[in-house]
C-alpha cells in the first residue's frame, strides 16, 4: 500500500504513550502516521554538563528539553497497579508485560532488561493479586525474609526501561518505518489540520484525517479539549550509581510508596513521592534524606561497605554515589485514563475524527503497549 493510500493519522505528543502509539500503527501498515510535538526526541549531547561519580560519567536526559516530561524520570519498570476489579488495565498492563518480554528476547538492544521484582506490602495484599498467576518465576517471599514492619512479599520476573534511552529507540523504530515527525507546538487539536502537507501528494480529503491524542497533561490546556479532569501528581526521586544492583524492591504501604530500580547502565532510581495538585518543580533536602535513608533499608547492597552499622555513616556512603535530584509530574486524570472517540471540526469546516489516549497517571510506560493496541483495535472497529 502506497503512502498516498494509508490512512493519515496525526498523534500529538511524543511520550511514551503517544511514541508507542505511532509504532503501533506505523508498523501496521495501513496507516501512515505523523508525530507533532512541541519538542524531538534525542540523547543528550555530548557537550553537555557530565556529573561523575567513581568512573561512571552521567549526562542529564533532562537537558534534552522532550525528556522533560514524566517519562525520563520515572521508575519505569513493570509492577502491576489495576485492581482485582479494573479489566481493561489489567489488559494492557499484560499485554505490555508479554510485549516487553518478546522485544527483550528480539532484540537485546532495547534498553529494557529482565530483573527480577520484589513487591512488599504493609499490609494483607488481596485487592491486587490478579497478575500472580501470569508473572514468570513467581512466588511468596518467605516471612523470615521480609524487612521488618512489612506483611507480605512476592517476587517475579520484571523489566527494567531505562527511559530516557527507551523514549529514543522508540523514536527511532517509527522513524525507520517510515513514520513522520513535526516540530511545533500547538494551541488546540483543530490546528493539526494545518499540516496535513506534510504527508505529501495525496487524494483524500481532510474529512478521512483521524487525530489521536497523546498530549498527557497538555488536554487541559488544549482549547477544544480543555480536560478539567486533568492534573498532575508530583514526584520526587533520587538517581545513584550503584551498579550492583540487579533487583528491583517496592515497598507499598505508609505514607509514600518506596522503591529501588536499577535501570541497566549502572545508575538506580529511589522514589519516592506521590502529592496531587502540587506543580513545585524545586526538589525538596527533606524528602531526599527520607528517601535515601528509608531505600537504603529496603536494600542494603545500594552500598558497597557491609561493615557499616551507623545509619548516618550509611547515609553519608549512598550520598557520595547522589547523580541526581528530579522531580516530575504524572499525568493524572480524575476517573482514570480517556480513552474515546471525539470529532472536532477543522479550519476547513470538515469534521475530523479524534481518539483521546491520555491521563496514564504513573502508569503510562507499564502500561503503553496495552493502550497502543486498543486504539489500533478502536481504528479497525471503525473501519478507519
């Protein structure tokens, strides 16, 4: 099928759900697919700032203005959120669960890794407990070997995404499918109509142009969306080098969720924070010093000297390996995910048909490969 033949889709957003999204339906061959972002998806430069720590030379991903959403900072790996109840995000976390597992045994240089996962809970886990039976390798955590103050463990094989690397590949794949790329920025949904020429010679009328949108927390701002459902779930995390670690351990339960996970190349994310509506991007000592100290009691090999008894000679060691302090803003949206079909009328007067995939909360890159084939599946429904 000719580029002229396909189906033009317009994505908008180049996040993890809006980049995984147009791999979906530009490796489908039937669509030819158009990313429009305010921002391109790179690796940072190598004249960038390096921090070093031991001989490990760390570049901010951060200073590559698109790797500045939630995505480079998150914790990125897969831990089940959807409750015993919540059927179609259990559906997508597994289908991402299976995807990941395949790509990883493809293709060894996707920057995901299979580790293996602890999940311990201060409490009696029983309303999310769906996943047990589908995790490879999965059992209880002896009680014996439980930290103290924690109810219930279990551990299984998990991945590992290594973010701002995985945004990249993903960028990359969709490219060399022949996916499109437009640089802009843009005020509302209706003025993706305007670059339609950037699909080239074509006879299909605007009227057939479908619209998915990915923009994350840009739907409340986008005039003909204006989503007041959305809003963003601040987090604060601490990146170390610590490469030996191999595991990932969450601890669920408390005031925050806690957790460790390594990302393959050496470095470890420690989180972390989760405060609704707060939009302060200045990361705060106290809650670096929680984290720090409350992670490294979770795991122990997060420093190298075991003769070390005195917390505070412990904390002094994990912060000698400190790469980073990040905060980051998950895409939240009151009543879950937006995941429908919408129209808009265009510049031109014609109606243009919308899929909204947006509001992943912190669960968008667990989550991703779920949400891409649902709206492939919500595409072919309609014939489109």
């Amino acid at each position: 099928m000719s580029t002229q033949q396909k189906q033009h889709i317009i994505i908008l957003g180049a996040g993890v759900i809006g980049l995984t999204t147009a791999l979906v339906l530009q490796r489908s061959g039937k669509y030819q697919v158009l990313i429009v972002s305010e921002h391109k998806v790179s690796s940072p430069s190598l004249d960038s700032k390096v921090i070093k720590v031991d001989d490990f030379e760390f570049r901010d991903p951060t200073t590559v203005p698109a790797l500045k959403m939630a995505s480079p900072y998150s914790g990125s790996h897969w831990r089940a959120i959807s409750t015993n109840t919540e059927e179609q995000l259990q559906k997508c976390e597994l289908q991402t669960y299976n995807t990941f597992m395949s790509l990883v045994k493809s293709n060894p240089a996707i920057p995901v890794k299979i580790v293996e996962g602890n999940d311990i809970y201060t409490f009696e886990n029983t309303s999310s407990t769906w996943h047990f039976d589908h995790m490879h390798d999965f059992s209880v955590i002896k009680p014996s070997e439980l930290p103290k103050g924690i109810k219930m463990g279990v551990k299984y094989k998990t991945l590992i995404i290594n973010s701002p690397q995985y945004l990249v590949w993903l960028f990359n794949e969709f490219t060399k499918l022949g996916g499109l790329f437009k640089q802009a920025k843009v005020n509302s949904l209706r003025q993706l109509e305007l670059f339609v020429n950037k699909f080239g010679p074509s006879n299909l009328p605007v009227s057939q142009l479908t619209i998915i949108n990915c923009s994350a927390l840009g739907s409340a701002h986008l005039t003909d969306v204006k989503d007041r459902k959305m809003h963003p779930i601040r987090g604060q995390v601490v990146v170390v080098y610590a490469p030996q670690v191999n595991r990932t351990v969450t601890k669920i339960g408390g005031k925050f969720m806690r957790y460790v996970i390594p990302r393959g190349d050496g470095t470890v994310i420690l989180g972390g924070t989760h405060l609704a509506h707060d939009y302060n991007s200045t990361p705060n000592d106290q809650t670096t010093e929680e984290i720090l100290a409350e992670t490294l009691e979770l795991v122990p090999e997060l420093i190298l000297d075991h003769s070390l008894v005195d917390p505070k000679q412990k904390l002094a060691q994990i912060k000698k390996k400190v790469l980073a302090v990040k905060v980051g803003f998950r895409p939240a949206r009151l009543g879950g995910t937006r995941l429908e079909h919408d129209k808009i009328y265009g510049y031109s007067g014609n109606t243009i048909k919308v899929i909204h995939n947006y509001g992943h909360n912190g669960y968008g890159v667990q989550s991703s490969w779920g949400y891409a084939n649902m709206v492939y599946s919500m595409l072919q429904q309609s014939k489109l």
